[in-house]
C-alpha cells in the first residue's frame, strides 16, 4: 500500500484548523495541524513532513519567522504560504515558500496546489 | 521665517522650514527603530538559486550554469508578484469608473551574491555591472509594446520598503506611463517651449555655476540638492549630455555614474549613518512607442536618478495638500554633503 504523504498545517484559526484537517485527509493525505509557530517547529524536528501550509498572521511569530526557521532546519521542505492578505507579497522573504495562496471559501486552489508541488 | 519655494518642473509648492542648529545627526534614525530581519535564510544569497524563479540574465563567472552560484549580477522575475506578463490589456469602463488587467513585468535585480555588501560598497567595476544590467532589461522589456513605462528604483532599509537587506533593485513595467513621470514630462515640455531649450539642461548650467545646491561635478554627471525638494537630503544625480533615455548611457558614462552613485551614496553613508533610501530612475516612456502629445519629448526631457533619504514620515498635511515640510534647506544638505570626504 502506498505511504500517505504527511501534511503539516500552520493556522491560528481553530474553525480554519479543522477545515484543513477534515478536507485534506478526505483528499488522501495525512495531517498534523497546530496553531503556532512554535508547536510547528517542535513537530518538525520531531518528525518528517512532505510538505508545510502556513498562515502568515499569528501571535508571537509570524509565518515569515517560521518560514525562516524551517530553511535553517531543511531547505529542502515544499512550504504554501495560505493568508487572507495579498500584502505580504511585498516581503521577499516569503520567497523561501514554494506557493502564496491567499484564503478563499474554497480549497481548490490549495488541494490543486499541494497535489503539484508533492502529488 | 519658513519659506515656500516652487518646484518649477511639477508645479509642486514645498514648505522649507530650516531648524535652528540641526546637524546630519539628528536626523539619523534611531539605532532602536531599525526592526531586524530574521536572521539565517535569504532567498537572495549565492546557493538559494532553487528559491527563485529562474533567472532572465545574470552576468556569471566563466563556466558556471544559469540558476547555479557563480555570478555577479542576477536578474530574476518576482516569485509573487502585483502584475503579470501578458497581451496588451483592454481598458474596461464600469459606469465613470475605467479599469484593466493587472499586467506588466516585475522583475528584481540581485546586486551581489553578498549579503552585506551594499552597493556603495562595492568595486566601480560591480556598479557599473549593476548599471548596465539596468540598461540591458530596460531594453528588453521596452521591445513588448504594451509596456509604455520601465521603472527601475531601489530600496534600501525596512523604512525605505525593503523587506530584505540583501542588496537588490527592482524594474517594474506598466501599461500606463505613471502620474508623477506625467507631470514632470508635462512640465518639461512646458519649460522648454518656454524658454527654448531643455528646462535640466538650464538648471544644470545654472546650479553648478551658483555652486550653492551643487554637491558634486565630474566629467559626465553632477550631483545637486534641488531648489524646492521634498525631503531633507533629497538628491539628483544629472547627466550632463542631454538624453531623455537612460537606456542611451554609453559604457564610460556608466563608469562615471558608478562612481558618482558610489560617491553620493558613501557620503550619505557617513554623514547620516547609513540611512534607509529610495533611489529612482526617472526615463522618458517606451522610445519604440509614438509619443502622441510629447511633441519634442526628445529634446524636452533629460532622464536623471532621484535619491530619497527616509528622514522623516509623511503624514496628513503632506497626504491632504501635497505640500511638504522640509527642516532641511536644500543648500545646508549640499553643504554637509560637499563637506564629507
């Protein structure tokens, strides 16, 4: 049987959180979502992730923070960036990530997204 | 007493308010304003090619592969960016409104493969690297008709809108000729029907022979702080061979703007302790567009760069009226400036 690709899901918004969890194991993978940048970190070195979606605004450390944090742990991560604001296109740090997605009612375009990036 | 002084070339009025006894220092920002980056990645350093979309040029060290380390200067498009390549977009009228599709290019020029080495920093030959590398993608981009405007500025500092210290400078093309190059290409044109030859040329004659605004003169460019300019230490840096074209720069005249740039940006460097900055290159538009309404745009317009030193904020007066309140006379920034070694 083929090995379920492990997700882990960076969003402070609980509602958000269960959304992600619910609809992404339905597509297939396997999800682990936390609601801070710190508890993501812990799980990273803790285990392997094939990929990584991060919201951007959250309390104590934004995604870019963690976004940082991760390429000095493994640059070799597939990272979503999925925000409600377009305004951070700006930071070019947000260029260690591989998509920027901002948030919409529907997660089409993140499913599409993640099945490019890692299938 | 304050006084009002009139920005021939845009008709814009600025307050200049001198301040008893302000020196360079106290403008310098605070060491405790400057917010850090995170530090440990930059999508910009030599080794994070894979982070970037792929390169459009880079000027490489003999051997090396494209989107590998091994180069001076790299050209990438933005990964994310405000505007998109694409035909020439249609204007769409919503009731009095007019809008169109978000195209154009963006495009970010990695100046070193060194993190912290600004660009005064580093050797004439590297500037002029830089310089040129402007020149090259202006070029390219202006053979796509729709993009009427090439605009390549630079960013330096979280205050200036940079969001990595990484030395780089960006190009953005647009499929309309921007508000403030209309104006001053209006003005221009004005001036010179007026007074019958290019209104720079004439500022430049007269400015470096009054000496007051001038900061520095060489062989082919000077370095002046406007009569009427917005922001305390606000520069020009002017060709002194009349083109409206940036893009019409000769390999010595890049030479000799790297060292002006170098020079310019070392004093401010030192004097102000390193302040965040814009800096701009203002170009007549797309030369392979016709120009209907610019009749002598040719002879009328002059390109020059702009520096922009972030000083101070720019808050409701400013926004509300398009005045500005200047503390610094132009002629005391000059006189800092031409006093730095």
């Amino acid at each position: 049987m083929k090995k379920k690709k492990k997700l882990l899901i960076v969003e402070d918004e609980k509602n958000l959180c269960l959304l992600y969890r619910e609809e992404l194991t339905r597509e297939g993978y396997k999800v682990i979502a936390v609601s801070d940048a710190e508890t993501a970190v812990q799980q990273i070195n803790k285990q392997p992730f094939d990929l990584i979606v991060t919201d951007i605004r959250m309390p104590v450390k934004n995604g870019i923070e963690l976004i940082t944090q991760i390429m000095a742990l493994r640059k070799d991560i597939p990272i979503i960036i999925n925000t409600a604001y377009q305004s951070y296109k700006h930071d070019f740090m947000t260029w260690a990530a591989d998509a920027y997605i901002v948030k919409s009612a529907s997660l089409d375009e993140l499913k599409s997204k993640i099945k490019e990036l890692i299938g | 007493m304050s006084q009002l002084r009139k920005d021939i070339i845009s008709g814009r009025w600025v307050i200049i308010a001198a301040e008893r006894g302000k020196r360079p220092d106290d403008f310098r920002p605070a060491p405790t304003e400057k917010k850090k980056e995170p530090a440990g990645f930059c999508p910009f350093c030599e080794g994070n090619e894979s982070k970037t979309p792929r390169e459009v040029y880079a000027l490489r060290k003999n051997g090396t592969r494209p989107n590998k380390p091994g180069w001076l200067v790299r050209v990438v498009p933005n990964k994310f960016p405000a505007l998109t390549r694409g035909m020439p977009p249609v204007q769409h009228e919503d009731g009095i409104f007019r809008w169109m599709d978000g195209v154009g290019v963006h495009e970010v020029v990695i100046e070193t493969p060194d993190h912290d080495r600004e660009l005064p920093d580093l050797p004439l030959y590297h500037i002029q690297q830089v310089l040129e590398t402007y020149k090259k993608r202006v070029l390219s981009i202006e053979k796509e008709f729709q993009y009427k405007y090439v605009h390549v500025f630079k960013n330096k500092g979280r205050e200036a809108g940079a969001s990595l210290s990484h030395p780089h400078s960006q190009i953005v093309a647009t499929p309309i000729i921007p508000k403030k190059v209309n104006e001053e290409l209006y003005g221009c044109e004005r001036l010179h029907r007026q007074h019958g030859e290019c209104i720079i040329c004439r500022i430049i004659r007269d400015e470096t022979s009054e000496g007051e605004r001038l900061i520095l003169r060489n062989e082919h460019f000077c370095v002046m702080a406007p009569f009427a300019p917005r922001f305390p230490f606000e520069m020009r840096i002017y060709p002194l061979r009349h083109s409206a074209w940036y893009t019409c720069l000769t390999k010595v005249e890049s030479l000799w703007l790297a060292r002006t740039i170098k020079t310019t940006l070392g004093k401010l460097k030192v004097i102000l302790s390193d302040p965040p900055f814009n800096f701009y290159i203002h170009q007549a538009p797309n030369p392979n567009l016709p120009h209907e309404g610019w009749a002598n745009l040719r002879e009328s317009f002059h390109w020059h760069l702009e520096i922009i030193p972030v000083l101070t904020r720019v808050a409701g007066f400013e926004w509300g009226t398009g005045f500005y309140i200047n503390p610094v006379p132009p002629e005391t920034a000059a006189g800092f400036m031409r006093s730095s070694s």
